[in-house]
C-alpha cells in the first residue's frame, strides 16, 4: 500500500498510540478530581500545555486549550471572538477558500446579524492583499485565513497580513493552522489565535488545540463545569492531550528535516508528473511541497482514485476531510479554475517517511493510468 493522502489524515506515531494505552490504563483519573491521583494528572496536563508552548515556539500571553480538533477550535475562537467584540464591531473577513469548519462559521455568524466580507484570492489562490486593505475599517473586529490550503497547498502571506492588522488594533486575527504545522515554518506570536488536529501530524483523531493569545478574552460557546479556562467544558481527556503532545514533540524535533524530505520528494513528483500531456498541476510551484494537485481534464477525479486504488496506491479527490460537501468546488472554483479541471483533479499528499520504492511504483502506476485514461483527456478547456 502507498499512502498518498495525508492531507486527509496521517499514520499515528507508535509511541503516541503506547502513551494513549499507557495514560488510559495507569493514569485514567480526572484532572480535576481532588485526590493525589488527580492531582498528578492535573500536573501532567499543566506541563503538556507547557510543551505544547515550547513546541511551537509561543510567547508568555498565549493559552493552550485542548479541543477535539480543529473544526472546535475554530468554531470556539471564531463565535467566541466575533460574539466577545460585537460591541465593538461587527465587520468579519474571510476568504472563499477556507475549509468548512470555517467557512460554515462565518456564514452562522453572518445570519446572526455580522456583516461578512470575503477577501479576494488571486489566481494562485493567495489572499489578495489589496482586497484585504480595501474591505479593512473601523467596523472589522475579526479576520481568518488558513495557513496552508488543504486543497492546493498555497501558503498564505499570514507575516504580511498580521502586518497590515497591526494599524487595526481592535481585529483579532484567527489561523487555521491545521495543514501547515510541522511542513511550513510560521511564526505563530503574529497571529491571535491558531488551529490544530493531532491527527494531521501523526497523532490521535478526535483531538487538538487552540492557541489563544489570553483565552480568558473569548466568550465561550460550549457551557458546564468550566474546564479549560471555563472556555471548553467538559472532562479533560488526559490520555488524549497528553499523545498530542508526544506527537508534537516529535514533529518539532523532526521539523527540519522533515521539510527538507518533502520538498525533495514533492518536486520529484511534481517534475515527473509535469512530463505527461494534457495532465495540469493546479498546485503553484511555491506551494507546501507535501501537497500537489493535479487534474486529468476530461475524466472524473472519482475515477482516478480508484484508477490508483486497483495498484493499492491511496489517494484523493479534492479534499477528503470536506468531500461529502461540494463546498470543496468552492474552493477551486475560487481560485478561477474551469469545471473541468475541477471534476477531474486528484490530490497527492506525500508523508516524509515516503521511501524511493514507493515513489518509483507510484511512477509506474501513473504512467499505467495515464495510458488507460489518455484518450479521455480535454486538451481544450
Ligand atoms: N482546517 C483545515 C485546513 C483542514 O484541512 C481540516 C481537516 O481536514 C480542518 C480544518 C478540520 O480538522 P478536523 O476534521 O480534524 O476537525
């Protein structure tokens, strides 16, 4: 089996499962139970959010809250945010090609009476800078943007537009951090707010974090014991957060070269796929290296992958995470792609662990597609 799909979700690490068995046999007690059992989970929790805090490099203002995964913390910090400044404003923007976790969000919040403004993408799918300036006044209270786009991999200017944010001391800036940890190095003291799913860095599904410059400022939308700052109630699940945290670890320790394995084996790929006629490469050339898209005009992306799934090599669609939703041809439909090319586009995402043998019989199952697809191929879009 070659494991094309790591955008969708990633293998957990061994030693994160063993943690998760380990904490949930020996260390199974509540944080917040008063007895000494308790009492050491707690600490163990206090020292995770510690780590967690050295792992991604984060100043002294910032709270680690533990979610279960990105969509939560982005719905905590979107409607936590936007309902905690509404005094002040009521101006939210967004751009068109956010994942649905926030998208959905900003369109809840719109229908509860804020005013919604999407920011334009270039053709690149880049935020628009001069779209951002033109939409930013008095009114604007929260900005979002993911970091990486889970679809094409374009990095978004997220240094640029935290500069531009700093004129508007009233916005809180929120990133969607989900596809870029551990891939694409950010300094993440610019931003007010940042997403993570465990699951997309080799860690547990159903688990993640929000990073909040001084969580206490969010009004919560999840209401009951007042765990987690009182911003996510609900019993803390130790075993959980602590495997993020191993997870994380590891992905911090490995980062550099770990970025340098992707970006050597994303641009084998891309310069072997880049051979074939007719075959596009949506992805631009500055994108995360782990993350190509690429579309066969003329034949359905439903086919490819199961095209690539008779030699056992799993791969995407768009993107696997939002797919039972169109709100994916969203996405590419705003970067200014044709229908076409969106019916027919696949998405590879590469792991670093990724071996030379699996990129070699991934060649040759491509060339094998290629050739039974080819006379389908629109060379007029
Ligand atoms: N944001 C982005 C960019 C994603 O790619 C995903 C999932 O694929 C999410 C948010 C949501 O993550 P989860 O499904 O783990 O909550």
């Amino acid at each position: 089996m070659i494991y094309l799909d790591n955008a969708a979700t990633t293998k957990p690490n061994e030693d994160v499962i063993q943690s998760y068995i380990q904490m949930n046999t020996q260390y199974f007690f509540n944080p917040n139970s008063p007895h000494t059992a308790g009492v050491k989970i707690a600490h163990l929790i206090d020292k995770a959010r510690d780590n967690i805090k050295q792992y991604l490099n984060l100043n002294d203002k910032f709270d680690i809250i533990f979610t279960s995964g990105a969509t939560e913390s982005n719905n905590i910090a979107l409607q936590g945010m936007a309902q905690a400044k509404k005094r002040f404003g009521k101006t939210i923007l967004t751009t068109k090609i956010e994942h649905p976790s926030v998208l959905e969000t900003m369109r809840t919040l719109e229908e509860q009476g804020f005013n919604l403004q999407y920011i334009n993408t270039l053709e690149n799918g880049k935020l628009d800078i001069t779209s951002l300036k033109k939409l930013l006044n008095d009114d604007v209270v929260l900005v979002t943007c993911m970091h990486v786009n889970n679809i094409m991999g374009q990095i978004q200017p997220i240094e640029e537009i935290s500069n531009i944010l700093k004129d508007y001391p009233k916005v809180h800036f929120h990133v969607d951090g989900v596809q870029g940890f551990g891939k694409v190095n950010l300094n993440i003291n610019l931003v007010d707010s940042y997403s993570l799913s465990a699951h997309k860095f080799h860690g547990l599904k159903g688990s993640g974090i929000l990073a909040f410059k001084q969580a206490k400022t969010i009004q919560p939308i999840i209401f009951g014991g007042g765990q987690e700052y009182g911003i996510r109630s609900g019993t803390v699940n130790a075993p959980v957060n602590i495997a993020l945290t191993k997870a994380m670890r590891q992905m911090d320790a490995q980062m550099d070269s770990n970025i340098k394995l992707l970006t050597e084996k994303g641009k084998e790929i891309r310069q072997f796929i880049d051979q074939y006629e007719g075959v596009l490469i949506n992805s631009p050339i500055d994108a995360a290296p782990y993350i190509l898209n690429v579309s066969f005009p003329g034949v359905k992306g439903e086919v490819l992958v199961n095209a690539f799934s008779k030699y056992e090599i799993y791969l995407s669609t768009t993107s696997a995470c939002s797919s039972k939703k169109s709100s994916h041809n969203e996405t590419l439909k705003a970067m200014g792609l044709s229908n076409i090319i969106i019916e027919g586009s696949i998405r590879i995402s590469i792991a670093p662990d990724l071996t030379n043998e699996q990129i070699e019989a991934f060649k040759d199952a491509f060339d094998k597609v290629y050739n039974e697809v080819k006379e389908l191929l629109k060379y007029e879009l």
